[in-house]
C-alpha cells in the first residue's frame, strides 16, 4: 500500500512528539501528559510503520530495540581522540594547575571554571549526523573505542534525533559523555538477579559496563541505563553558531533533548571551586549515582583551544578526586608474585571487605622497604583503601591488636615460580629473578603484555588462553603465537572450530601493527605508551 504525504508528515510529526514527550519523563522528570497519553501516539506510530513499511526509519522512537544481535564488536575511530583527564588529590595540585593555565594564557585575571560531578559510569561517543544518532562507541584506547550503537539505542535517555531548537544544528558533532546506573536501579537489578539465581553486579559501574557489552540489545535494553552529555568532540558546524562556553554548551545540549548533570556549576576562580568542591563532596552519600570527584574545566572555550594538550590529557581540565574510603580487615597470608620481568612483589591476602562498593581482599605491597615501612605480619589487622578509588593499597596496621608471636615477613632467596636465585640490583627496592623467559611466570605475564590491547591487541587472546598455551608447550615465546593453526587452538577446552579459526583469524591479523605498537609489546623495562 503506497503512503501519501498526509502519512508520511504524520510519522515524521509523531517522531518529533515522541521524542519531545520522552526527554521530559526521561531526562527533566517533568512530563506534560498523562502515560496512556504517551502509549497512545506510540501505538499510533507503530501502526502506521506496519501499514507503511516505506516508513520505518532507523530513527523512528520504535527502534531503540530493533536489532538482532551482534556477532562480535566492531572498531570504530573517533575522529577527535577521547583523552584521559589529570588528576588532581589536593588544593595544593588545583593550585598548580591554575597557576599553569595562567601561565600558558599569558594573563593574571582570574579564569571562570565549568564544575561538573565525575561520574564514576562508561565514557561514551555520540556521532550525531544532521541531528540523527548515526553512531556511538566506547572510549576505548582513546583513539579507537568499540560500536555500540545497538546497545546506546536502548537507552531512553539519548535521543535518536536530537530536538531542532531555534539554533540550527551541527552537519556533524562527536557528544561525550556518560553512561551509568543509579544506586536505586542497581541495588534493584541486584535484587532481581539473585531471585532468578543469576550473578549479581560488584557495583553500579560495572553493571553500567555489563549492559553496554552486550551482542544482544534486548538485555542491554532490560538494564536502567542513565546518559549524562557532558563534552564535545569534533564539530562540523554548518549552520549552527558555536557557543563561547563550556555552560553554555551544555545548556545548547539541553535544548536538543540531551541530558545533563543538574548539578553543573559555574565557579569564577579557585577560591569557588574549593567550593563547589566541598559542597559536592559533602553530598556525595544523598545523590541517586556514584561519583568519585570533580571535573574541573576552563569555561570558555577559545581559552581551551588555546591551552591545547599533552599527550593524554588536556591542559584546561583536571579532575579533583575525592578522599579514598577505608575499610578495616585482617591480612590471612603475605606471599610472593612475580612480575612479567622478574620483579617480586608481596602481597597481602585478607579477609574480604568492602570499600566504595567493591569488594577486595588482595594489595600489592610493592617493595621490601614498604614491608618494613608498615611492619605488616600475616595475622594483623589494617586499614585499606581504594589509591585513586582503584588500587587496593594497605595504609596502615593496628598493632594494638597484633598478635603476641607474630613474626616479621623474611625476603624470600629463591623465585616462587622457577626457584632462581633472586637478586637485589642497587639502587632498586626490589628484588628480581634474572632468568627472563625461562621463568614460566616471566613467560605468561610478558606474553599477556604482548598481545594486550596496547600493544597487538588480539582479540581473544586473553589470560586464560595464554597460561593454557604455555601449559601444553605449545607457546614458549612471542614467534611461537605466529606459528599456531586451527589444530592448535581446537583442543584446547573452551574451543570450537569456528571460535578457534577466528581467534587464529585474529592473531594474524595483528601482524599488521604500527612501530610503537610493536616496540610497547616487547615489554622492554623503562619503556612504557608516554615514551614513544
């Protein structure tokens, strides 16, 4: 049945009402007609897509779960790099900062700061072209992030079509920002996961990253994913007239139906971002997702172009982290690993504990001297924290509860996993097994290096598969990866012909690599991604 105009115009106008009406419940909570007033035009669009195939859009509202799912996970380049920001722990480092960006600026005015909660979710990359949601990817390595488009149509809070305000909108914009979950949501899903009998989620974060990997949009879509926009990538202007600033970029983003954090802020100098700081800081417990600090940016956006970057990070934006949280616990066992090359580090294993909502119950303590420096003994009871609200790191021992008859931890003389004589170099506080690849855990934990995503970056080559390979001697060194076929792979456990021909498929694939890659992966001591 062929449409007239009438319909055609009608699809395109519920499009727009649909979309309008869903920014309001979705992002602003501030709807403006009843749900079956909602249900009502999406039934009506719906039909008209049914009786009008011609006039089901890939951006049509209908389409969010449209998709099948996805054999695996396309790369996608971002056309402008997705960079790490620079932290910042103290007033002191937000001073040192400032005084840079004054310096660099050539001026002694004060600079105005966009303030924005650090939202501990999945960095994400919006490609909208002429309004229209065209693709979105992972942050990735920065440079090049994952597709998942499927998935980031699921949820509800990103438009398919961005709303044409009275400015006009770009040919072409990159929209970052935010993907997470909410604290209620979470603890929610968790609730309904263990009814089914299913795995639960350590924190929001990871449920946020859980739904974004997955082939199948239908269970993405059955997450209560939330987006908050918050910066821009590339800009293809056309029509539309950039604004001065950071605030009122976002504000721009509003407008087109995008959502942003409520509790972005303006500060005029330094003095008010200590502020603002604070004032966040202090709310942390009372707000509806997890947050771990503040991103801090210079507002006006010709002073940011100015500035430029370093190599991973912008100079005009930093992010004021927030005090790790403690947890108490007791250490069971101290014992010894070996690095990828030949570095001992003791580690604790303690009782479990939760800290910032995950649960740890090993830390590395580094070197001998830490040793010393805690006199931490295997039955003692200590304080962990989360160093960056990442690393588990043990910050101090009670000896009031020690313990008569412990006894100090002895430095090992012989490598636990080769039994070589360990040495101490001079000048290092380490000790180090000097016996390279003949050391099995060398062995694994260089070749592990060698095909991450830094460095080769073989798909589904991952640690498992490695300590298999080398476990049957079929891999002892970087050329013997090059060396395997189907028959190979086939038998390992896990393994069918077809996902052992794609990981050989993969493996191959990697030869076609760039220098730095390569020399990355070769896991030379001293060079690291910043040197090359």
């Amino acid at each position: 049945m062929k449409f007239t105009k009438k319909e055609k115009n009608r699809v395109l106008e519920l499009h727009s009402l649909i979309n309008f009406h869903s920014h309001k419940y979705h992002s602003l909570d501030t709807p403006e007609i009843e749900d079956h007033e909602y249900d009502a035009l999406f039934q009506e669009l719906l039909q008209l897509e049914d009786r009008f195939p011609e006039l089901l859009y890939d951006f049509s509202p209908s389409q969010r779960v449209g998709s099948k799912p996805l054999d695996g996970f396309k790369k996608i380049e971002h056309l402008i790099p997705m960079l790490s920001l620079e932290n910042a722990f103290n007033q002191q480092d937000m001073e040192d900062f400032n005084k840079r960006i004054l310096e660099r600026l050539l001026i002694e005015a004060d600079v105005n700061f966009s303030c924005e909660p650090k939202l501990d979710g999945i960095a994400v990359n919006l490609l909208y072209k002429n309004g229209r949601l065209d693709l979105a990817s992972t942050r990735g390595d920065g440079k090049i992030g994952e597709d998942i488009t499927h998935n980031i149509r699921t949820i509800n809070s990103i438009p398919l079509s961005l709303i044409d305000s009275n400015s006009k909108l770009p040919t072409v914009i990159e929209i970052r920002g935010e993907v997470f979950i909410e604290k209620k949501d979470f603890d929610l899903a968790n609730k309904k996961a263990i009814k089914a009998g299913e795995k639960t989620f350590a924190n929001p974060r990871n449920a946020a990253a859980g739904s974004l990997r997955q082939l199948d949009p239908s269970i993405a879509a059955s997450r209560p994913s939330k987006f908050y926009a918050h910066g821009m990538g590339f800009i293809e202007e056309g029509d539309f007239k950039l604004p001065d600033s950071q605030s009122e970029m976002l504000k721009q983003y509003k407008s087109w139906g995008l959502p942003t954090n409520p509790y972005n802020d303006v500060a005029a100098n330094l003095e008010a971002c200590e502020e603002y700081y604070l004032k966040i800081l202090n709310e942390r417990d009372i707000l509806p997702y997890e947050i771990d600090g503040i991103v801090f940016k210079v507002n006006n956006l010709a002073k940011q172009l100015s500035l430029g970057q370093v190599s991973r990070a912008p100079r005009w934006a930093i992010a004021r982290k927030f005090p790790a949280e403690v947890g108490t616990t007791i250490v069971k066992k101290i014992s010894f690993q070996v690095g990828r090359v030949g570095g001992i580090t003791p580690v604790a294993e303690f009782s479990p504990v939760n800290i910032g909502g995950v649960t740890v119950s090993h830390a590395s303590i580094h070197n001998f001297d830490e040793i010393n420096r805690l006199d931490v003994r295997e039955g003692d009871t200590v304080d962990i924290k989360r160093a960056g609200d990442v690393i588990p790191q043990i910050i101090s021992v009670n000896l009031d509860k020690r313990k008569k008859g412990s006894l100090k931890v002895s430095l090992p003389k012989r490598c636990p996993s080769c039994k070589n004589d360990l040495v101490r170099i001079e000048g290092e506080a380490i000790l180090r097994c000097t016996a390279g690849l003949e050391c099995p855990a060398q062995r694994i934990g260089s070749l592990i290096h060698f095909v991450s995503r830094n460095a080769l970056n073989i798909d589904g080559l991952g640690e498992r598969i490695i300590e298999l390979l080398v476990d049957k001697k079929l891999v002892l060194n970087f050329a013997d990866l090059f060396r395997l076929d189907i028959k190979d792979i086939i038998n390992l456990e896990g393994f069918g012909e077809k996902s052992a021909s794609n990981l050989i498929k993969s493996i191959q694939a990697s030869k076609d690599t760039n220098l730095s890659r390569f020399i990355y992966s070769l896991g030379i001591r001293e060079v690291g991604k910043q040197q090359l």
